[in-house]
C-alpha cells in the first residue's frame, strides 16, 4: 500500500475518544512557580542519573542547594519492587501490599513504576494531598522530571507540572534557592511544614497508559497501518536504535523493536547557555516541537536537525507524518514510548502532550509508556531486534 493510499484508508476509522481535560498547565517556569498558592503546592525534587554516572541525586538533594520547600522523591525507591522483594512483602504484609497490582518486576529492573498502592504510601508519607497540585523538578533540566509526572498522571493525579528548566534554570534567573545542607529527607519534610502524613486513598491505575512486555512484542508483529497497531517511538539515541552504538548496560544489544521509529528525546529538548557554558534543558517552542515530532512519525530516515529544511523528506512522507500525528490527536492511533529504561520514554509522552495542549486538544490519553522499556525488551531471547 503506497503512503497516500495508507492515508485515505486511516481517515476511514472510527474516533474514539483520546483526551481529558487539564486542569493545571502541563510546563510552568520559575515564575509561574514562586506564584502558586504554598498551601496547595508540592514542589517534589524527582531528579535522577545513570547509573555510570558519578552524580547522586538523593545526596544532592540532601546537600543543597534546593527549591525551598521541595521534598524528595526518589523514582528508583518509590517504584515496582523487585519480585522476590515484593512476594516477600506480600507474605508479611498481605492487606497492605499487592504485587499483582501491576506487573511483576520478573526482570528485577530499576525504577518501574509503583503500584498504586505503594504510590499511595509514599504520598501520604510526604503529606500530599489529591487536591495538591504537584510541581516536579530535576537538576538537569529536563530529564527525569517529566518520569515524574508521568508516575502521577498514571495513577489519576492530573494537578501535575513540569518545571521547565528545572533547578538549574531556577537558579541561573535569581530565585532564592535553599542551601543548608539537610541531615535527613524528613528533615527536608519539617522545613517544608509536612508536620504530619495525608491520607492519600488508593488510586485508581491507567492501565491503558502502562505497556507489558506481552503487549509490546505483540504489537512487533503487526503491520505498522493496522488499525489496532500502535506507533512505537524510541526515544534512545539514533545510533543505539540503529544498532550502530553499543548500549551502556552490559550484555544488552541495541537496535529496535520491528517498526519502532526512532525519535531522540534530546531532539525534542533546546539546551540553554549560561556563562559560556550549556547549563540546563527546556522543551523547545511547540512550533518546533509539533515540526520534529511530525517528521519522526514520518519516516525513520528523518533528519530531526531543524536547520535542515523539511528534514530531508519528500513531500509524500512529510504528509504520512502530518496524517499519523492528526490521527493520534483524534484518538485513532494509539502510541506506545520506550526508551532505555523507561525514563526519558517521559519525555516524548510530554512533549505530545504539550502540542496537544496548545493546538487545543486537552490532554492525550492515548499514549502509553512501555515501562521495561529496551532494556527489558533486549534481555529476552525470544525478542526480534532489527538493526539497520
């Protein structure tokens, strides 16, 4: 089926819907912050690094300088135990703990995204309410801050933001930051007034939003123009998803997913100079946002370099990218991210979901995070990985 046939038969889909309303704004700056309501705000510290890197976000935390009034999340803690750890939980703990709220974590990888149960405890700990309105941050700008909210809108918390910048950019535009170094994360707590735990109920869980192995290896073999397969956006570098670099973790293979598109998450980001130096990231203007996320959708040989005019495409593939990116909007097309691990897949999903925001389309319910992501994709003999 050529690409312009492939469009006509899609328009031919029913529509179904895709979208709530938000009800907070998905991005807000340094200003917007320092002007919300400090009785209503929980301003949550989510930053989190690879674990080749030397930094450590909890100690960084810990050590200052902060957002005052911040807390700590820790998306590695907070999160879908391991199984032996969780059946042994389970066992001491039965009314309190089900493992089967989610998937179990078989793969024993980091940072999966808790149950809602787990969730739940770790709000009331932090003295967050449903009414709260979440803002999260990370100290690299953007990175790990839109996993965060991600975590949240997962399991129906939708009064979340992302700071957009993050601590560096708050702190580069002169807003005071929190510099006494904190003996402990409930010290942190006491200072930011959480004298007591909430009583944060039980979510409801997106299970929609949260994609199992199953799901995904499944989707790998269906023809990428049926209509109840999902797109498959990857969010590693090009040359990872291609098979031409290497992975960071050992013993895991890169490549892709049959059919998975490749859409860097650093494409999707504009890195900000302060004092000479490349300091922090924002998400760029929607209008370049929309422009790179059509082009990937488009084809996988897009150049997402938006000095480089229409990406390198012909106008047929460009109009497959404009057609798959209106379908997604209309709920016709559902959209599975992955990443290495399941964090920078965050971005992406925000990202959609800013240019539906701003092209008036509320908030997209049809994009999915596929949670084990490549890591716990390639770990799998019986996966097929494609290398270009």
């Amino acid at each position: 089926m050529s690409a312009l046939a492939s469009i006509a038969s899609t328009a031919k889909r029913a529509i179904s819907p895709a979208r709530t309303a938000a009800t907070v704004p998905l991005l807000i700056n340094p200003t917007d912050l320092v002007n919300l309501p400090k009785a209503t705000t929980k301003v949550l510290d989510v930053s989190w690094h690879m674990p080749n890197s030397a930094r450590k976000p909890t100690p960084e935390y810990l050590a200052g300088p902060r957002i005052p009034g911040a807390l700590r999340w820790d998306l590695d803690r907070i999160a879908n135990p391991k199984t032996a750890e969780a059946s042994a939980r389970a066992e001491d703990e039965p009314e309190a703990w089900r493992v089967s709220e989610l998937a179990e974590n078989i793969l024993g990888l980091g940072h999966m995204l808790p149950g809602p149960r787990r969730f739940a405890e770790a709000c009331s700990k932090l003295g967050i309410k449903p009414t709260d309105h979440v803002v999260v941050y990370d100290s690299l700008g953007i990175f790990s801050a839109p996993r965060g909210a991600f975590t949240f809108t997962a399991m129906n918390h939708e009064k979340v933001s992302v700071l957009d910048g993050g601590l560096p950019r708050y702190r580069v535009e002169g807003f005071p930051l929190d510099e006494q170094p904190l003996a402990s994360e409930e010290e942190g707590m006491k200072q930011a007034g959480v004298t007591q735990q909430s009583e944060y109920p039980v979510p409801s869980f997106k299970r929609s939003h949260v994609k199992t192995y199953e799901q995904v290896a499944e989707n790998a073999k269906q023809d990428i123009e049926a209509d109840t397969a999902d797109l498959v956006l990857d969010a590693r570098s090009r040359e990872r998803w291609s098979g031409a670099a290497p992975e960071p973790r050992p013993g895991i293979s890169s490549g892709h997913m049959p059919h998975a598109l490749s859409l860097p998450f650093t494409a999707l980001l504009s890195p900000t100079s302060a004092d000479g130096t490349k300091s922090y990231t924002t998400f760029l203007p929607i209008e370049q946002l929309r422009e790179v996320i059509v082009r990937a959708l488009a084809s996988p040989r897009a150049s997402l370099d938006l000095a480089i005019a229409d990406g390198g495409l012909t106008a047929e593939e460009l109009a497959v990218g404009r057609q798959r990116w209106a379908e997604i909007q209309r709920g016709q097309r559902g959209v599975t991210w992955s990443c290495g691990s399941g964090m920078t897949a965050a971005v992406g999903i925000w990202a959609m979901r800013l240019v539906a925001a701003a092209e008036g389309q509320g908030l997209l319910d049809n994009l999915a995070l596929y949670d084990e992501s490549w890591t716990g994709y390639a770990m799998r003999e019986s996966s097929e990985i494609v290398k270009e």
